[in-house]
C-alpha cells in the first residue's frame, strides 16, 4: 500500500512542512476572458491536456467532417468524413457512427478503430456474463440460463441502435457497466424476481457482476414497533416477513440506474412494503394504483416506496454462488401524497419533498413522459440533445446527486443529499388521509413523534437563465466533467456548479456561444450551435485562446482546500489537484476520490478495502461501523478470515464482519467474536 504513495510523497514534503493538520482555506481565482475564433462546429468533445475532438470546419477551404486537435493542430480524420460524432466512451474514446458502422476515436492520439466497438462490447459483455451466472444455482438449475444483448440494453428502446450506447450513465470516460435482467432458471430464485420474472443486476465489460435483487437495506415504519426498521433483504413470499417489525419488502421492478461513479451505481428502487402489523380495514397506499403487479397479501396492507439505493460495484458475500454487492445503502425519496394532504410529503420534511420534485421536474422537463417515479425508465434518465449526443441528467459530485434540469430558458442545477433525519409523519404512514383513531391507537403511532429515516433531501440548487437564440435547446448548454462539476455556457458567461455550491462564474466569452463540451476547468469547448465562432480551454496553452483579464491573478493552491459543502481537496506542491491517490499529512494516511474530494468511510482502492474516519484518517486496527465491528490491518486494508489480536482469535467473513455466536470450521465463537477454547 505504502509503496505505491512514494511517488507523490516528495512533492508534498515542501507543502506538509508548512501545513497544519487542520487543512487551510485557498485563495479565490479570478474569471479568464476567453476569446472568440472562427469556425463551424456542430459538436465537440473536450479532452485532457488541449486535446479535443469536433465535428464541422473551421475555414472554407475545410470540408464538413470530424477532426482531432492534437493541443496544437487539427487533424482530418479520413475514415470520418461521413460519419456522426456522438459522445464519450470507455476512459478514452470518442463515440461516431456512419450510418450501422460505428467507430471509435482515440483521444489520446486520435487513431481511428472498428476493430472493437460499442456493438462488440456489449456482446462481449453478455457472453461472460452468461458463463459467470451459470456458476451460480441462483440463476441455474438444471440447464444453462440464456443471455442475450438484449438482457443488458438497460430497458432502452432508441430506435436507432447503431448511435447509441445502452452503457449505464454517468462516470465520464469511466468503466462501462449494464443494467440486466435475466429470467433464472432455478425456481430457488422465484421469491425475489420482479413483476417480469427477472432477477437484476448490474455488470461491467468483464462480466464482473452484482446481484440486485437480493440486499434491500431499506428503511420502513412498522406500525407494531411504533418505528422505522431496516428490512435487510427482499422477497416476495409472505413467510419471509420480519418476525418483529412484520415487514416484507418486494423489488417489483428492474432498478433504474441514475448515474454512477468509480465505485457505486446509485439506482432507483421502486419497493413494495407489506406491513402484516395492521389491520387491513386501513385501505389505500400512496402509489400501488400506479403501478402493475404489485403483490396483494390478505391479511397485510401494501404501499409502494422509491429508494435511491447506492449500491457498490464491489462483490460482497455470495448468496446461491451469486455474487452480491458488498455494500448496499438505500435512502427513501418521500412519497407525494395525492388525497387529503396534496401538495405534501408523508412526512414535515420540506427538504425530501423537494427532493422528490427536483427529480421529477428533471425528468418531465427532458421531455420524458413521468408523472411519477415510479414510472421511470432507463431510457428516461439520458437526454439526446439535438446534435445526437447522450448526456446525463444526474451525476454524483462531493457525494452528493445532482439533478440537472435543462430547458430552453434555464439550466437548474439540484443538489440532493443522503442523510438521516428525525421526521415527523403528516398523517398515518403510507395511507392516503388518516386512519381511524382506532388503528392508529393500536398502532402505537403518533403524529407528534419523530421517527430516524434514511431520506434524499434537496439541500440546495442554483440555475442559469439562457438567452439561446435560434431556438437552441438548454440540452446543449450544460455538459458535466470528469470530476462530476457541471458546466454551464450562457450569455457570454461559462459557469462551474459543483454539489453543494452555486453557478461560479469561471471564465467569460462570446455572447453568442451557447453549446458546451467540458473535461475539466483546464479543457473546454465552447461554440454556437448554427453559427460560426467557437472557443477553447486548452491545458496546453499551445492553442489556448484564454487570455487573463486586465489586473486578474491566479493564487496556486497547495495543500487542503475547504469547499463550499465542507468537503476537502488536497493539492500538491506543484498546485495539482491529487485525485484517486493518498496522501501522507503528518504521518496520517489520506485518500482522495476519483472527484479529488477527501474520502470518508469505506473505499475500494486497487482492489483493497478501507476505512477513514470521520476526519479522513485511515482506521487501522478494530472499527465498529453501524454495529458491525471489522478489522483493519497495520497497513489499513480490511481483514478477512481469522486473525489473533493480542492472543485472541476472531472470524471475519468475506465482507470484513466479524462473527459471533456462531460456530466456524468447528470452533465455537462467542458473543464478543472471541474463540472460545
């Protein structure tokens, strides 16, 4: 672990000895001016250090095609001339098509391939995938299981499959991973398939995979305990109800990806709650009339919830040889009551209300027909823009999602954070109204009682009016980075939203460009979509048209920088933003995420679990996380297996808990995990 740090460690000598431990505010930069060259572009994908792809010309002795710039000249790109740049792909491609032949251009260098496509991926991620699950008697039974592209195509039905990428959202120029559904042979499984008789998951390119339809860690109200539990897995028989709360929780349908990052797809769940602890003479539920198949039990009253479940890519422990996430943290977004309490949530939490519209209103304005979120389609959280492109409408930034909601007037950026909270309900839980006196008596509830809830809750947004002309659409006036900051280009302005923050205004510009590429605050495209300027940020500065407005300075930072949410990023003595790395502070280990914010809690690096405290510090030794204890190594990677801690032996199992009460491999461990000899 230590040896892999080295290599940035002299660099943050000079910067630690004139640090602290407690990390020290930066200064403000100061808007660039950037100024306006000529040339048609229609689209363009930015790149790190200058580099970027375009479609269009820029002289007349040009011809209409694609071209790569290098950071300092443009390159024709022949077997282009005809084709249709689309989006990013993968970690460094760009994505085109010439009508059913799709090719990918290297951003690093821009060499052309067919050789391996978009096309060629997902087959090839179907075909491992079908040999991984059925190793698995989750999935088979007696035969082999079938699966086909169609398996991973994430629910989309663009008509035009050759230009589009059925990879799930998010992560730019990250991994490539899938939804799928697959029907099991195995009728073990029966209990936990959706209302398609499919179980569901998520896998990258290698067949790497999750099962989705297992691990539910939500949480509910149980009306027999007066309070919220957590219901730890799905399933769909009765008899699986938990024997104290009396709550059986039902995936009925595939979850919709939202977006990813590095480590987490974060998912739309939509769950259906049967609570056997009330009387069913309380009828009604606050969307199960929306939604098809629900399950009905007759002595158990049913409701439907939606969660955003933040589900690890990393497999955890296996359930029938399939392989489950590793971590699975579920936050309800607040059902929207439509008789007797409209236009308010269950619960006295303005914040999950407005959470839940933020989502909607995203949704409904990328002109996609939700009425609820329970109606909500794979096909329904991208926007194809109308040069063809793909981009996102939510994207993972500081930890928290933002909602983009992009229309002809504004760009609103929303972000929604995942938190525990004490609410209060506005009237008996998951029913239309209110229940009778009597049930709600029985049911020890009462409305002046706050109950713990896991909820997605707005915590702040802040938009951009557009003045686009020519009927441009707001689509192509925002782009997100690789960092998951969005930008945004309006009225002679370019705007950076980071989670948390407000539209920061970074550089200015022609009041005429109103579409957007962006890699990062150092490579942007910038040009006017039927028109004829454009501008760029190039890292290089070879072909860099930035120029500092008269008197503006830029302060480098080094070491901590506090951004406006409370989150931390550390830049070394050079003034570069460590990402994806560690850091060594005074002796204390420190990991920066894939987005350069501090990391706490757990972390997959390199294949090796972790854990930082609340302060970012990496934990060695025992940690008792939410009332699971786990063990970290002097190194701090996560211990699995046995382990003697000063002459006492423990099991920890293949997802680092510690066992207890329990027997393994004959020998018998007590309440305090400890061998008993």
């Amino acid at each position: 672990m230590f040896k892999r740090k080295n290599k940035i460690t002299a660099l943050l000598v000079a910067a630690a000895s004139i640090m602290s431990i407690v990390p020290a505010m930066a200064s403000d930069t100061t808007a660039t001016r950037l100024t306006t060259n000529n040339g048609n572009i229609t689209n363009a994908i930015a790149y790190s250090n200058g580099k970027y792809i375009y479609q269009g010309y820029k002289s007349s002795d040009d011809t209409d095609a694609v071209y790569y710039n290098d950071g300092n000249k443009d390159k024709a790109l022949d077997n282009l001339s005809n084709a249709t740049l689309n989006t990013e792909y993968k970690n460094k491609y760009a994505f085109t098509n010439d009508g059913s032949t799709q090719y990918l251009v290297d951003l690093t260098n821009g060499d052309v391939t067919d050789s391996t496509t978009p096309s060629d991926d997902i087959d090839t991620a179907a075909t491992k995938l079908q040999t991984k699950l059925n190793k698995a008697s989750r999935y088979k039974k007696t035969t082999n299981i079938s699966v086909n592209t169609s398996d991973l195509e994430n629910g989309q039905t663009a008509s035009d499959k050759d230009s589009t990428l059925f990879t799930i959202p998010g992560s730019k120029l990250g991994d490539s991973w899938y939804s799928y559904a697959v029907k099991p042979n195995s009728s073990d499984a029966d209990k936990y398939v959706g209302s398609d008789n499919k179980l569901y998951g998520f896998t990258d390119d290698s067949g790497k995979y999750i099962d989705a339809s297992y691990t539910a860690n939500i949480y509910a109200y149980s009306t027999t305990e007066g309070k919220t539990v957590k219901i730890s897995n799905y399933s769909k028989q009765a008899g699986d109800q938990d024997s104290d709360s009396k709550l059986l929780a039902t995936l009925i349908q595939q979850p919709v990806a939202l977006t990813q990052d590095k480590d987490y797809i974060y998912a739309l769940a939509t769950v259906a709650i049967t609570d056997f602890g009330t009387s069913a003479n309380v009828t009604g539920g606050t969307t199960t009339s929306a939604v098809a198949n629900v399950p009905s039990f007759s002595d158990g009253v049913t409701t439907v919830r939606t969660y955003i479940q933040k589900i690890s890519k990393a497999q955890g422990d296996q359930k029938d040889d399939a392989y489950l996430p590793k971590t699975v943290e579920s936050y309800e977004v607040g059902n929207y009551i439509t008789n007797g309490y409209s236009g308010k949530t269950e619960y006295d939490c303005s914040d999950a209300h407005d959470a839940y519209q933020a989502i909607l209103t995203t949704l409904s304005d990328a002109n996609h027909s939700v009425s609820n979120l329970t109606d909500v389609t794979q096909e329904d959280v991208v926007v194809r823009t109308d040069n063809g492109e793909v981009k996102p409408l939510f994207t993972v930034n500081n930890g928290n999602l933002v909602a983009i909601e992009a229309t002809d007037s504004k760009v609103d950026a929303f972000t929604l954070k995942f938190k525990k909270d004490k609410v209060k309900f506005l009237t008996f839980p998951g029913y239309k109204g209110t229940a009778s006196t009597t049930v709600a008596a029985a049911s020890n509830f009462d409305t002046n009682n706050k109950v713990d809830v896991y909820m997605l809750e707005k915590d702040s947004d802040d938009s951009v009016d557009l003045n686009n002309g020519n009927g441009v659409s707001g689509n192509l006036s925002y782009d997100i980075d690789v960092d998951g900051n969005a930008w945004v280009v309006a009225d002679g302005k370019i705007y950076e939203y980071k989670a948390g923050g407000s539209m920061t205004k970074v550089y200015t510009c022609d009041s005429s460009l109103d579409s957007i590429s962006a890699y990062d605050s150092n490579n942007i495209v910038a040009w006017k979509a039927n028109g004829d300027v454009y501008t760029t940020v190039n890292g290089n500065a070879a072909d860099n048209s930035a120029t500092t407005t008269a008197g503006a300075t830029t302060t480098a930072k080094v070491g901590w920088d506090k951004l406006a949410d409370g989150t931390w990023n550390f830049y070394d003595a050079t003034g570069n933003k460590v990402v994806n790395n560690w850091v060594n502070i005074g002796g204390v280990w420190y990991f920066l995420k894939a987005d350069g914010v501090m990391a706490t809690g757990w972390i997959n690096a390199n294949g090796t679990w972790y854990y930082l405290k609340s302060s970012g510090a990496m934990a060695t030794g025992w940690v008792n996380d939410n009332g699971t204890w786990y063990y970290l190594n002097a190194s701090g990677a996560m211990a699995t297996g046995w382990i003697n801690d000063n002459g006492t032996w423990y099991y920890l199992n293949a997802s680092g808990a510690m066992l207890a009460n329990t027997t393994v491999d004959g020998y018998v461990l007590g309440s305090s995990g400890a061998w008993i000899q």
